[in-house]
C-alpha cells in the first residue's frame, strides 16, 4: 500500500480531529479520503465527496501541486511520498 502526506487546511480539521497533516496509506485519492473517513468518521468525507460520489465543485485536492481535475481526478494513483492537499474555494463579496 502507498503512503501518502495528506494536508488539511485549518478551516477542515475540525473534521479530523485538529490535525493538519498526517500520513495516510491509498493508492488513489479516493481511497486516502475513505481512509481518512474510516479514521476519523464521515465528517471529512461528507465535507469533500457529493452524494453523487463525486469531488464537491468548492474543493480543490492537489496532488504534488497538480489539481486532481487535471489528472484522473479521484482516481488519480499515488505513489510513495506523494502529496495531498485538501482546499476549500474561498469566496466572498
């Protein structure tokens, strides 16, 4: 199984118990985000995946700085080491 750094920014973390990064073991991105539901209940995973199953349009997940929606999206493989940054659009008015 990959290992993977995974980031969270503040604003999520409440989802996670307050931590901010952590290492988290998936092969794709979605199975570092069931991961991280598995470890931390389904908070994180509601906040992120729609009911569709799919990335909410108000996150943005990058992976060694490369948005996911250019890749493969939530089936982007990992590798060893890699990356994950979880980023909530900001917005405002």
């Amino acid at each position: 199984m990959t290992e993977v750094k995974v980031l969270i920014p503040a604003v999520m973390s409440s989802s996670t118990n307050g931590e901010r990064e952590l290492e988290i073991e998936g092969n794709t991105v979605i199975e570092v985000i069931d991961a991280l539901a598995e470890k931390y209940g389904e908070g994180f995973k509601n906040k992120v995946i729609d009911n569709n199953g799919k990335l909410k349009p108000i996150i943005n997940v990058y992976v060694n700085d490369e948005n996911i929606k250019f890749l493969e999206d939530l089936q982007t493989t990992l590798k060893d080491k890699d990356e994950i940054l979880f980023l909530p659009a900001v917005s405002g008015g």
